[in-house]
C-alpha cells in the first residue's frame, strides 16, 4: 500500500513535471513569437522632392523593411540646423535616427556632440572599395558622416535665351545683359555656397572670402531673387521669370523632373575657375531606440551599385558607388543626365572652415547684398 502510493505521488510528481516543462516551453515559444513579431521603427530625416523619393525608391526596391523587420518612416526637414535644433531640445527622444543633412551644417551638428561616430569597419562599400573613403566626413580626424551622392555647382541656363557654347567664363555672371535675370541662392540655405564659390571665381577661397563682398555688390544689379528652395528653383525658370542660375547641376534634373514646361535648361561649369563640389551627408544620431546593426543595415542598403543608380536616376546626382552606372537603371533619362556634365575642374572646400564662418558671413551677406538686390 504504501509502495502504490508511493509509486501514485512519483506519478503525479512527474505528471506535474511534464506539465511545468510543458507550460515553459510554451511560454519561451510565446515569449520568442512576440520578440520576433516586435517591428522596429527607423526614421530617417530628409529634404522632400526628389530626395525624398530616391529614399522610398531604394527602401521599396532592395525589401529593406520586410528582411530586417523594419518600418521605415521619414521625417521631411527643412533646414539641417532645424533638424538639429529639434534634436538638441529632446536628445532622449530625437526626430529621426538616420539624418540626410547639408555639408556646413552637418559640422555644426557634428561638433555640438549629437552625432554618432561612423564605424567603417561595418560599411560593406567601403571595406570591398566601391565607396572611397574620401566620401567621408572627418572632423578632428574621426569619420562622423559619409556621402550617399555627389554633385557641383553650375551656372543654370534658359537656353532659348543664352547658349552655353558661349558661357566660357564664371565672370559671364557678371555680363550687364543679365540685368535682372538671375536667381542665387541665399547664403542661408545649401550651406552659403554662393558665397565661396564667388570667392573662387574672383581668385579667393573659403578661407579667403575677402574678394567676394565687392564683387557680389557687383552682381547684385543682375540679381533678381533669391533662391530658398529647390522647388522655387524650378517654378523661376519654367515661368521664365528668371533665365540663369547659379545653383546645383542636379537643378536641371530636378527641373525636367517635375515640370512641363517649354522652357529648356542646361547646366554649365566653366573652366576659368573650379565648381565647388558637395554632398549630402549621411549621419546616425546618438539615439538608444534604434540597434545599430539595423541602422548599419540601412546604411549597407544605400551604397550597394543597384541602389545607387536608383539614388542618382531619382535625384539626377552622381553616385559614389564606383561600380553604379545610372544609365543602365534608366536609360530613358539619359539624354537629360547627359546634360549634366560634371567637371573635372572641381574643389571640395574646407567644412571646417565654413564651419567656423558661416555666422559671419550670414550677417554680412543679409544685411550687405540683400537690401542691394532688386533695386
């Protein structure tokens, strides 16, 4: 009796055994499933337009979301100080993760400390020597950004007014028939260019402006807006309000892009003095919501060959994947890419020095050059 009873509680024992071990493995595939299931948001902060589209096109085309278990959302900034200032007034919280941000203003950000350190090792691009590392953004020699396209600055032409077989000189700008007939960009948007790439062309530099302020005086008769957006870009010469620009090449892309107008657009760069070259940077903010590994994933995704053609195709930039040919993506567009022609004489200035003037130069430029304009 004793030994049935015993042999009952050893039964039930392992009964409840059974069960327990049955419950746990429940609860680790249920706990597994909800891991598993968890969707992690990545939000990315980008300009809208054609950037904006280069990013949903290669985020769609490559299945990034559906292989990483990611959703991809977009926060459409207008400026990269706004970005960054959002950033800076809740740094637990920030507006995005990745950040497509302009050059000058990207140091700013860089220096003010929100920005994550870039790991080179775990950039695909870079490690199999599609991406060079001259794509970088170093400051105090550490790389805290890299460039997903490349493009140069221009002189954009109404070419039913002005033939760019003529425009052999930079100075062209400064011609008394352009009176009132062009648009620039404000130095407080893509990262006051106008103002150093008029310094190069007057034989001064970023880090020699001086010669610039005379000279822009010159010009400001011929000036009649001041650009602060791509999308004003395009509407002033499609409306033939304005018929030259001093602005990016992709310009024309963009404009042929998203308008049907009758107008027709070239761009031109000189060769009396070198175009300044630029990017987009590309930057992950300090941020404990998002693995890293998801955004290194991210970034792998931008610089493989077939995402590059698309990134260039979408925006009309040229890409810095060594191994993307545009042309073979889309081949239709060739003849407006073509128009495109990118210069070899081109300089890449010092950011750090921008950096370090940009204020400055903001000042001088508002309350020097604008009340000159227009009159």
């Amino acid at each position: 009796m004793l030994e049935k009873s015993a042999r009952g509680i050893s039964r039930l024992i392992a009964v409840v055994i059974v069960v327990v071990i049955i419950v746990a493995a429940a609860g680790v595939a249920y706990f597994a499933t909800i891991s598993t299931s968890h969707q992690t948001i990545l939000t990315v902060a980008t300009f809208g337009g054609t950037t904006l589209q280069a990013f949903e096109n290669v985020v769609n085309a490559s299945g990034f979301q559906q292989k990483y278990n990611v959703k991809v959302e977009y926060y459409i900034e207008s400026t990269t100080l706004g970005t960054l200032a959002k950033i800076q007034a809740n740094p637990s919280n920030p507006p995005a993760e990745i950040w497509l941000g302009s050059p000058q203003p990207a140091v700013t950000a860089i220096n003010s400390g929100v920005v994550q350190a870039l790991n080179v090792s775990q950039i695909t691009a870079i490690q199999n020597g599609q991406v060079t590392k001259n794509n970088l953004l170093n400051v105090n020699g550490t790389p805290y950004s890299i460039a997903d396209e490349r493009e140069y600055n221009s002189i954009l032409v109404n070419t039913q007014k002005w033939s760019p077989s003529n425009i052999t000189s930079w100075k062209w700008l400064w011609n008394s028939a352009l009176k009132n007939q062009i648009g620039v960009w404000g130095v407080d948007s893509w990262s006051g260019f106008t103002v150093y790439q008029v310094a190069k062309i007057w034989g001064g530099n970023e880090s020699n402006v001086s010669v610039a302020w005379p000279e822009l005086k010159a010009l400001a008769p011929n000036i009649h807006t001041i650009i602060e957006s791509q999308a004003q870009a395009d509407q002033l010469l499609a409306s033939g309000e304005v018929s030259v620009e001093l602005g990016p090449a992709s310009g024309v892309y963009d404009f042929y892009s998203t308008n049907s107008s009758s107008v027709h657009v070239a761009a031109v760069a000189p060769p009396d003095a070198p175009a300044f070259f630029t990017t987009d940077n590309i930057m992950l903010v300090k941020n404990n919501i998002v693995p890293l590994n998801i955004e290194y994933a991210f970034l792998n995704m931008l610089f493989t060959p077939t995402n590059q053609e698309i990134i260039s195709c979408t925006e009309g930039e040229s890409p810095v994947n060594t191994q993307a040919n545009p042309a073979s993506y889309c081949p239709s567009a060739g003849a407006v890419l073509n128009s495109v022609s990118f210069p070899n004489n081109s300089w890449t200035p010092n950011l750090q020095v921008i950096a370090a003037n940009y204020n400055s130069w903001s000042q001088e430029w508002n309350t020097q050059i604008v009340p000159l304009i227009g009159h």
